[in-house]
C-alpha cells in the first residue's frame, strides 16, 4: 500500500512546473508538501490525482503505473482549499456522493454518512444546506465526502488556507487526529509550515518545481538543507559559523527565528549560559514581547514575557532556545 513517485515532471507548455521529484509515501504515512506560493506543490498533488499529465517519471500505487488510470478510478479522495461542495446537495447527499457513484445501498450510505458525520464533528447535520454551513463546517462536509468511500490514498490541497487564523489552528489539530484514527495513507499541500508540521508524519520541502529536503518535522525544523529552506522554515537572521559559535555555541551556519533568543529572568538560578544584551526597542506581540537587542556590535531579535517592560537602554540578559535554532546543511535532503 504506497504510493511513489519516481522522477516526476509537470510542464505547462514551456513552464517546467515540477522537475524530478522522487518520493514515497507508505500505508498510513502523512506527507506534508510544504514551499512557497508557486513551488510546483499543487501540480504535483493534481499529478498524482491524475488532474495533470505527467510529461517524464511515473507515479505508481503498490508498483502499478497510473498514467493510464482516470482520475475516478484512482481511488484517491480528494479535498481542496474552498472544499467545492455541491450547492445542490444538502449534507448528507454530499458526503454520501462517492457511495452512491459505487452503488452502495441506502440503508449503508445513511449508516456511513452518520458515522463520518460524528468523525469530523458534525453529527446530526445531515439535512443541512451546505451554503448554509460556515467555512469550517464546509471544510468538515469535504473532508467527510472524501473519506466516505474509503479511499486509498487522500490528497488534500491546501485544505484549511481558505480559514481564519484560529479556526486554522484548531482544525489542523482535529484534521491530524483524524488522519491518525482513522489510518489514512495523505499527501496534504501547504505553504503553512505550522500546519505541515502539525499534521505530517514526514515534510516534503518544495522550491521552484523540485523537491530539496524530505524528513520528519522535527529534523527538516532543526536541520533545514540549505539557506533557503531554512530562511522559508522563519529564520531570519542566518549566522556564519564563527559568529554562531560565539552566540551559540555552534560552529556551523546557523539559522536563527525570532524565539531563539529569549529574555532570563533576574535573579539567581536560570539556564547556565547567558548572553548580555542592550534593549533597542520593544514591541507587544499576541502573547510576548518582542524585543530588538544590541549584542556586541550586532543587532538580533529576542522575545520576552508579556509583563515585560523594558525601555530602550536597559540591560537584558538572553539564553538562546534551541527550538529557534536551525544548524543548515548538516543533513541530507
Ligand atoms: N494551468 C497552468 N498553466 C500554466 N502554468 C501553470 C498552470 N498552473 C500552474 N502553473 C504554473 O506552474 C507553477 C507551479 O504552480 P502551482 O500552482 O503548482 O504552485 P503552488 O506551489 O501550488 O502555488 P500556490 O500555493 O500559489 O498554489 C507556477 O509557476 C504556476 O504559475
């Protein structure tokens, strides 16, 4: 039970929108497809689902080649950004489709309907009008209509970008809990590394048609491959070994987030290692602050508690947050 693509191109006339990309995904493994806007991640994914031809390479299912399988014959579930729900329809007569187009019987439809209904957190809204629903819920009736015929593999494009910021964050959560009860085998497209790394067992990183890193979250997050994907995974600030080693103890090229610099606490006890800082300026962030710091001759970024309240001058000691440092280069893509 796997899917795998094997040197894998996409063009678009002169546009090579995907090139070479090789990759598996295995029964029960959640792959996230994460680069910026433009990468090639969503033609990949059509590829795989069949919505695009493949101009070089194949993408197999347990070593059959797909390319001349239809799409409707794939048994792939497909979810996208704006959910594409039929208007027409109510609830159930959505998520009941792809069992219908397989003739399941009624009594079974209803039953499965009912129970993949209860599974994304909508129970009882079987009558309801989808135009009706918020976009969370629509969301929801996708994700329900694509999973309902059991498919093999689900492909999700961009399937929570169409939300606000907080719903996103609560329905990244559902959706992975999902995906792990239920055992579904996905490749989910995102440019959002929170959500990838939210619902992917492994991050497959995208940039201008390849792909440049593939690994789990917490490897791509500490060890990106390059300059770039760090810069793309939020470090802004990219140290050279010797300065790295001076501000944190590692000689390699470092990246470094905002969070990786945090403020200690006065008094005695706190981490080992310290670094003395200037305030420059503060900003109040959702729940920090944000502080811009002399360090040396350099200027950095760090983070405080939000009852902080220092002014420009004041003395500031930081420990560096391993989680805010990414050493690049070290792994292989
Ligand atoms: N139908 C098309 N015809 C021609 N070029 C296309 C077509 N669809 C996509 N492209 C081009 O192919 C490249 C990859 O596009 P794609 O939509 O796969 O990127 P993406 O990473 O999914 O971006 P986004 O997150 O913005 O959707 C881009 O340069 C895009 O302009």
């Amino acid at each position: 039970m796997s899917l795998r693509l094997n040197g894998v191109d996409v063009r678009y006339g002169d546009v090579e929108a995907v090139s070479g990309v090789d990759l598996e995904v295995a029964g029960g493994e959640v792959v996230a497809l994460l680069g910026p806007s433009g990468c090639g991640k969503s033609t990949l994914l059509r590829a795989v689902a069949g919505l695009e031809r493949v101009s070089a390479g194949a993408v197999t299912w347990d070593g059959t080649d797909l390319a001349g399988t239809p799409v409707h014959r794939r048994g792939f579930g497909l979810v996208f950004q704006d959910g594409q729900l039929f208007p027409h329809r109510d609830v159930a007569g959505n998520v009941a489709f792809g069992l219908r187009m397989r003739g399941a019987a009624r009594g079974e439809r209803d039953k499965r309907v009912a129970e993949l209904l209860e599974l994304v957190g909508l129970g009882g809204y079987q009558r309801r009008r989808v135009t009706e629903l918020s976009g969370g819920e629509q969301q929801r009736v996708a994700l329900a209509r694509a999973l309902a015929p059991d498919p093999r593999l689900l492909l999700l494009d961009e399937p929570l970008s169409a939300l606000d910021r907080s719903l996103r964050e609560q329905l990244a959560l559902d959706l992975a809990r999902l995906l792990r009860e239920t055992g579904a085998t996905a490749l989910v497209v995102t440019h959002d590394h929170d959500e990838a790394f939210t619902l992917a067992d492994r991050v497959a990183v995208m940039r201008a048609g390849r792909l440049r890193q593939t690994g789990p979250p917490a490897r791509v997050w500490r060890e990106p491959v390059d300059v770039e994907t760090a810069r793309f995974l939020g470090c802004g600030v990219v140290l050279a070994p010797e300065a790295a080693e001076r501000l944190v103890g590692v000689r390699a090229r470092v990246g470094l987030r905002e969070t990786a610099l945090r403020v200690v606490p006065d008094g005695p006890g706190g981490p080992g290692s310290v670094l003395d800082a200037v305030v420059l300026g503060r900003v109040h962030r959702r729940d920090h602050v944000r502080l811009l710091v002399r360090i040396g001759d350099d200027e950095f970024d760090a983070v405080g508690p939000v009852v902080g309240t220092w002014e420009p001058g004041d003395r500031v000691r930081l420990a560096v947050d391993q989680d805010g440092v990414a050493v690049i280069g070290s792994a292989t893509g």
